[in-house]
C-alpha cells in the first residue's frame, strides 16, 4: 500500500488496516505512527495507532491514542468499543462501561458490544443487568 508513495496518508491507512487484520501490531504500530505525523487530525490514524499499543500491551498510550481518536471522531463505534475492552482489560469497570453504552448508541445493533457490555456486567456482579444487555 506505501507503494502508492511513502507521504500519502490514505495509503499507510490502507496498509495499518491489512496489517491490524494480519496481526502484525509492531509493524502496524509503525504504520499508524506515520500516519498521525501525515495527518495528526485524522481519527482513523490515532484509532490505528491506538489499536496497536493496546495489542502491544501499552494500555496508558492506547488509552490516549483513542482518546484522540474519539476526539476528532466521537461517534466511531469501534474506537469507544475497542477503548472500553482496553479498559476492562484494566479492570477499569465503570470507565469501560461507560465506553461500551457510549459505542451502543452509535451502533446499538452491534452483538460483539452487546456480548462485550454483558460479560462486563457479570464481572461487576451485575447479573440482573447483564441479563437485558
């Protein structure tokens, strides 16, 4: 994909994405990093970037890269879903909580949010809640 230039910022997208898709986090750790210096303003480059260090295991630098990434993009889905199991990783239960009904009114319709929101709730000991979810 950075064949199509090594300054365009759609084409490192386009490679962060086959590269999240192959698993390769470091290389697309690499990627999503020059995308953000390509466009810093891109919520799509700090989601990728994001991604990455939560797989890496780097929560305090993915917490802040989503956080960016909802800030330029603060009805993604996917980013407050993907924030919020980063945060339940952590045991940050109210936060994440907070992440996975946030993702739910922009895609209420999403199952893996709604699998992800119950197993939450059985974790706080949240049963009766985890049952509507």
């Amino acid at each position: 994909a950075t064949q199509l230039g090594p300054n365009s910022f759609d084409a490192h997208c386009l490679k962060g994405g086959i590269l999240r898709k192959l698993k390769l986090h470091e290389k697309l750790l690499v990627t999503a990093l020059r995308a953000v210096d390509l466009n810093p303003h891109s919520g799509t480059a700090h989601f990728l970037k994001g991604f990455a260090l939560d797989k890496l295991g780097r929560f305090r630098e993915a917490n802040e890269a989503y956080t960016h990434a909802l800030d330029r993009n603060p009805t993604s889905a996917e980013t407050c879903r993907r924030k919020a199991q980063m945060l339940q990783k952590r045991c940050d239960y109210e936060n994440a909580l907070m992440y996975y009904d946030r993702s739910l009114v922009f895609d209420s319709e999403n199952t893996k949010t709604h699998v992800n929101k119950a197993s939450l709730l059985l974790e706080m000991k949240r049963a009766g809640e985890a049952l509507e979810s």
